[in-house]
C-alpha cells in the first residue's frame, strides 16, 4: 500500500477504530469472514461497493441471519430498517474518509448513518481507495461534485445535482454541508463525522486498494 493510505490506517486506528488493507476485492471477501460467525444477524446500508467488491453475496449467504433492507411493503421495509440496529454486524462504505482518521457520510432517510453511529454491536465499513481524501471539506466536496450526483442518476432522483453534475452550492460555498437544493428527492440531507470512538473497535474500516463506489 502507498503511503497515505497507511498514514489512513494509522490514523483511523488512532480513533479507536480497526483498520486493514487489502489490495483486491477478493482479498476483502475473505477478510470481511473473520468479522463475522456463521449464525450472526447481518444487515446493511445501501451501498454500490459493497455490490461492486462482491462483499453482499457473502453476507447474503445461508450462513448468516441477513436481514432484507426491502420488504414486501412500506410498513414491512421499515420493520427491517429498524431491525438492522440490533444486528450482530452492520456492513456499509463511507462517503469519504481523511487522512487524518475521519470518516464522512451523507444520508437521505438517515437510517445508514445512524446503524454506523450506534446500535449494532460491529461496523465493517469498506471503502475503496478512491475514497480517500486530505480534509473533511474534500469530503464535503467529493459528496457535491461526485458521491451525490452519481447516486441520484442511479436512483433517478430529481435533483439538480442529477441535472448539473454537481451541487447547487457548488457555484457558492462550496464546503458548506447543508446548502443546495429543495427538491423532494434531495439524498444529501444527514450530515455525519465519525472521529474519536467510544468503544475501541466498534468499527472495522477495510480499505481497498481499488476503486470502487462513489
């Protein structure tokens, strides 16, 4: 691994967080198998990397309890959303994650930021290389100029962003978290920093040596 990848680990484990390398997506199959024991609750936040890397079709397997984010109807889909807080281990990506051990997401409904926040009992964030970034306001920017545009061209979601390629606030304060559109089907409307942990190793960060995700 380069050095500011590892200058990431360190930094991150400084936070009170495990972190590791691994240089394919394979690699990262068979390191996600020792965070978790056959018979755990598994669940998950949306999440193209995970999907990308391969990651989902192992916690989707028989050997696990993984708890569907779809259900058969609204009332169902939130039952499951709210299951996932009591899960054995919560898999997600990060939206970016700074040199100096932060680790940066932006949500739409909220319930992927706060699984990560709390409730689970472990937090396996995998995150590709790409997603690394110098401060939180190139985390900021990289959700404006990339994360969010990307994400709702594949939601198909009305936004500006979808329409410009990047955040309405873009053309103003670029680093301010909370300016930008009105629409309905804004995403970007739960802002979250991960720093310093509580519980030491809560969260696991599995950075990739690959891009993947936006």
């Amino acid at each position: 691994m380069d050095e500011r990848i590892d200058r990431t680990i360190k930094a991150l484990e400084k936070n009170n967080m495990l972190a590791c390398y691994c240089e394919t997506s394979a690699d990262a199959c068979e390191k996600v198998k020792e965070f978790i024991s056959e018979g755990d609750v598994i669940a998950c936040g949306g999440s193209v990397t995970l999907k990308e890397s391969g990651i989902i079709d192992i916690i989707r397997s028989e050997k696990y309890n993984y708890i569907k984010r779809m259900g058969v109807n609204e009332e169902d889909s939130e039952r499951r959303v709210r299951e996932a807080f009591s899960a054995d281990v919560y898999f997600a990506s990060a939206n970016a994650v700074t040199v100096n051990g932060e680790i940066y997401n932006v949500d739409g409904n909220g319930n992927r930021v706060a699984a990560i926040i709390f409730g689970p009992k472990s937090v396996v964030l995998v995150v590709g290389k790409n997603k690394i970034v110098d401060s939180l306001d190139d985390a900021i920017l990289r959700v404006k100029k990339c994360a969010a545009p990307t994400n709702t061209v594949r939601l198909d979601k009305n936004t500006y962003c979808k329409t410009n390629g990047e955040c309405l606030s873009c053309s103003n304060d670029p680093t301010d978290m909370t300016a930008g559109c009105k629409s309905p089907d804004r995403i970007c409307c739960s802002y979250t920093v991960l720093g310093q942990q509580r519980v030491k190793n809560r969260i696991k960060v599995i950075i990739v040596g690959e891009d993947l995700g936006y």
